[in-house]
C-alpha cells in the first residue's frame, strides 16, 4: 500500500486535508449485468477517481439489507448484500483503493436497524426475550402512540404497534427501521464490536448516520408546543448522546492510521454542531448541511462561512463543506441548471477552509435525473440524485439497457470518460481543482480571511506560511472588476479562461477563479 496523499508542507491528518468523494454503490458502476451497481464495478473505475485526484473514498451501506431504504435498513452489520457482491469482493476493492493511495470509509447506522436483524426478530418475539431492552417498547393503547413525534418520511406517528407482543415500538423512520436503545449497555457493545469488525479489515473510518439520534430521554416526552409537527430528526439534540459519542471514539482510537469518524448531525446550525466534536474526544468530523438548503448568494456564502468558522474555530473543530449528496438534490439542478453556476461553486467548495465531500458525478456536472411515478423506488423521493453514471456514449452508457433508474440529462456528452478524451483547454475542471487544492498548503490547511469585493462576489484569502491563494466568486451573471493592487496568475478559473496567464482584473459572469499572487500558472 503507498502512503496516502498529504498535500506538500501539510502535516494534518488525512481527514483534514484530503478530498473525500460520496460513491452510492447502486448508482456507480455496474459488474454483473443486472443493472445495479456493485462493488467489482466500483473496483473497475477506481483509475477514474485515481486520475480524478479522489483521497477518500466514502461508500453508502453495502450490508446486508431487505432494502426498505436503500439499504439504510441493515439486517446484517458485518456482511455485504449480495446485490452488491461479498466480503472477498469488499477486500479485493479496499486493497485496490489502498494499493492507489487512497482510503475508503464506510455508512455506519447506529440509530437504527431492519425490522428483518435477528436483534429485533429476538427482541420482538417476546416481552422476555433477552433483547428486548435493546429497542424502544411501550405500553400504551393500541389507538394512541406512546407520544407526539413524528416519523421522517411517512409524515404520520414515530410509533408502531406490535399485536404479538401488545406494545409500540419506536421507529424515526420507516416502521422497517426500529431505533436501538442505546441506554441498553448490550447495544453498545453490540455496535462498538460492528465497528471494530470493519476496522479490523482495514477500513479508514466511517460516516456516522444521524448519529445525533442515539442518545435519547428515557421518557421520550412530547414535543412542546412550538414543535408539534415538526420532524424529530431536525430537533433532536440531547446531552447524553456526548458521552456516548466519547465510547465511540475510543473504539476507533483502539486502531492505528488515523482512523476517523464525520457524523450526519442534521441540526442545520454550525453553533449546534460543534458540541458534537467534543473536546477532540468525539466526532472527528460532522457535517455541515446549511449550505444544502441556501441561495446562490454571495451574501448568504459569506454568512455561512463566517458563521460556521466562528461556532468551531475556538474549540479547533475542522468544517465540512458539501454541496450534494444521496439526499438532497444536485446542486446544479439546486441553482436553475446553470452550467456556470455549478462550475463556480466546485472551485468555491475546494477553497473553502475544510474537508470537501464530493458526490459521485458532481466532477461531470450532473443535474438530477427526472424519474416518472412508475420507476420511482425511495420512499423519500430522493430518486433524481441517486440516478446511475454515465460512463461511455453508446445508449447504455456502460450499463445494461435499463438500469434501476433513468440517467441524468445530457447523459452521453457527460459521461465520466469525456474529460480525459478531450484535449486542452476542454481539461477537466474537476480534476484542476483537486490537483491545486493538493499542490497548496493555502487551500488545503490554510487560514480564511474575507476580502474586499465589490457586490454579488465572495472574496477571500487562504494562507499557510508564504504560500497564499486569493479566491474571488460572481454570484451575478454580470462581468464585475476585481483589481487587486498587486500582480497575480490565474491558476483555476471555472471558465477555464485566461488559466496561467496575468490576471486582467475583471470576473467573468459566473465565474470562480483561484488566483495566485505573483505565481506561478494553473494547476494540473
């Protein structure tokens, strides 16, 4: 295995200065032919995120699943699904990533399991089963859930009543997601031993889902007033969940490497998410969600930039920074479809100072697939951005005729093979923007200081010892000056235009550009 990419002058960990690229293993690449993804397809296109300049790669759940959720129902923490393929599959991938330098996280559930695992098939056979503490039973009457908390999805009680037993149990979710009781000691050690099962066979860390919903009130009172309808996931923010977060992380500390943990904490407020970091004891990571639901804006980027810098820079917790995911729609469709726009805002998220998460097919300008009813499969209408890559030009686009959803538009000019065929300057930007974020210590690790700029720009300055980098954003879709006082090469610009010549003072409409003070041309 060769070390890990560290950028020149950085000593950081590599959960603070590399790049971590989303795969949602369905959607990625296809090896058997059945139109889904799986793990020898992620394993056959592992050149295209090596040349991509990918350092992590993060896989959404492969465990064994009834597939309520997309797998988000694990009926089996320390098996793959064989939709996906199995355990000597998952080693032949995770010694390829390795062999490439790269590392690989894994989607860890904690808050919940299938109604299909053998934990909950035992604890719902009988009041006296020996798990039954390990979820949440009620009593009540079968008419009236046991409180007022509202299921993510379904919109209607977080409650189901079981007959055999003549109790409610507590799902956040679907009702084929029971909670855990993480109060049970049993449960704990139960998912400290997951963790460790996959630690054991190498993998680097772990994305922590809604890991902010483990620690409950044991007397899971009502929501007051003000919240009534209101989703439990959004507002659940309890103290005992700290201490539990701190027996998590001694888990991973048990390992060498550097091994790290982001939590999904989905409070969307940077000052109630740096709690969650501990004091270096807790979550390495969490992320930061704010930006998924905001304007293209200049105003509303800075805010969110400073906001997020001041609620975790005293405590020397280390952002997030994303723009979209398995959840939520792609940013380019987010921002009216504008090409530009989603052009801009990858060089914004690579120069903002903290870990960027990127989306599998985020790098080729991807807008959500549109779906019709008859082909829709998630429960939460998520199916847009979940749509499959397009790999090659033909129909199939390096898939069988159908795959499980339709494509993205533009599927065939798209594809993940069109930037490395095209010759100068058609260069990828995704790739330009990895390659400059790596060869400067400024964008990797660096400080973050607004700058001045005229309105509708963003503006700032990354610095790390005598290595600087200014960044300037047009949210306006108007040419804006930007005269700088001293002398600078264009190094990114997300138009590509005027890339290692002398920067002219003037932004384009809809452009980013990463400028380079005195320096030397683009990166890449």
């Amino acid at each position: 295995m060769t070390g890990p990419r560290v950028p020149p002058g950085t000593e950081s960990p590599w959960w603070r200065s590399g790049v971590v690229y989303q795969v949602y293993p369905r959607s990625f690449a296809d090896s058997s032919g059945d139109g889904v993804g799986d793990l020898e397809g992620i394993r056959s296109r592992l050149d295209h995120l090596s040349w991509l300049g990918v350092d992590v790669l993060w896989l959404s759940p492969i465990y064994r699943s009834p597939m309520a959720d997309a797998g988000y129902d694990i009926a089996d923490h320390c098996d793959i699904d064989p939709l996906f393929g199995d355990l000597a599959a998952f080693d032949r991938l995770l010694a390829d990533v390795h062999d490439r330098g790269m590392r690989l996280m894994l989607d860890w559930v904690p808050n919940h399991t299938s109604d299909q695992h053998p934990w909950f098939r035992d604890s719902r056979a009988s009041r006296s089963s020996p798990r039954r503490n390990w979820y949440l039973w009620r009593d009540g009457d079968p008419r009236t859930p046991p409180n007022n908390w509202l299921a993510q999805f379904t919109g209607g009680p977080a409650w189901t009543w079981d007959e055999r037993t003549a109790q409610w149990y507590l799902h956040l979710f679907l009702p084929e997601q029971p909670d855990l009781d993480w109060a049970e000691p049993a449960v704990r050690e139960a998912m400290h031993e997951v963790l460790r099962f996959w630690l054991r066979r190498g993998v680097d860390g772990f994305r922590a889902d809604v890991v902010h919903l483990i620690g409950k009130d044991p007397d899971l009172p009502d929501h007051p007033p003000e919240l009534v309808g209101t989703n439990v996931v959004h507002t659940h923010d309890l103290p005992v969940t700290h201490e539990l977060l701190r027996g998590i992380r001694a888990v991973l500390d048990e390992f060498p490497g550097d091994r790290a943990m982001v939590g999904e904490v989905n409070l969307r407020s940077p000052a109630l998410i740096a709690p969650y970091y501990g004091a270096g004891d807790e979550l390495h990571l969490a992320f930061n969600f704010v930006p998924l639901s905001g304007p293209w804006d200049a105003g509303f980027w800075r805010s969110v930039v400073e906001e997020t810098l001041a609620a975790l820079g005293p405590g020397g917790a280390w952002p997030t920074w994303v723009l979209s995911n398995h959840d939520n729609p792609r940013h380019r469709t987010r921002y009216g479809g504008s090409e530009a726009r989603a052009r801009a805002a990858a060089v914004l998220l690579l120069t903002l100072p903290g870990t960027p998460f990127l989306y599998a097919g985020e790098e080729l300008g991807l807008e959500d697939a549109v779906v019709p009813p008859d082909r829709q499969v998630d429960p939460g209408g998520r199916d847009g951005c979940r749509a499959p890559l397009p790999w090659t030009a033909d129909a199939g686009h390096g898939w069988p005729p159908e795959p499980w959803l339709p494509f993205p538009p533009d599927a065939a000019p798209r594809r993940a093979a069109a930037p490395r065929e095209a010759p100068p300057p058609g260069r990828h930007l995704g790739r330009r923007r990895l390659a400059a974020r790596r060869g400067s210590p400024a964008l990797a690790t660096g400080t973050w200081a607004a700058a001045p700029a005229p309105d509708g720009v963003l503006a700032y300055t990354r610095q790390a010892g005598d290595d600087r980098r200014i960044v300037a954003v047009n949210f306006t879709e108007a040419p804006v000056g930007l005269p700088l006082g001293e002398p600078a090469t264009v190094g990114i610009s997300s138009s590509a235009r005027g890339e290692g010549g002398a920067w002219t003072g003037s932004l384009g409409p809809g452009e980013a550009v990463v400028l380079v003070p005195g320096g030397a041309g683009a990166t890449g």
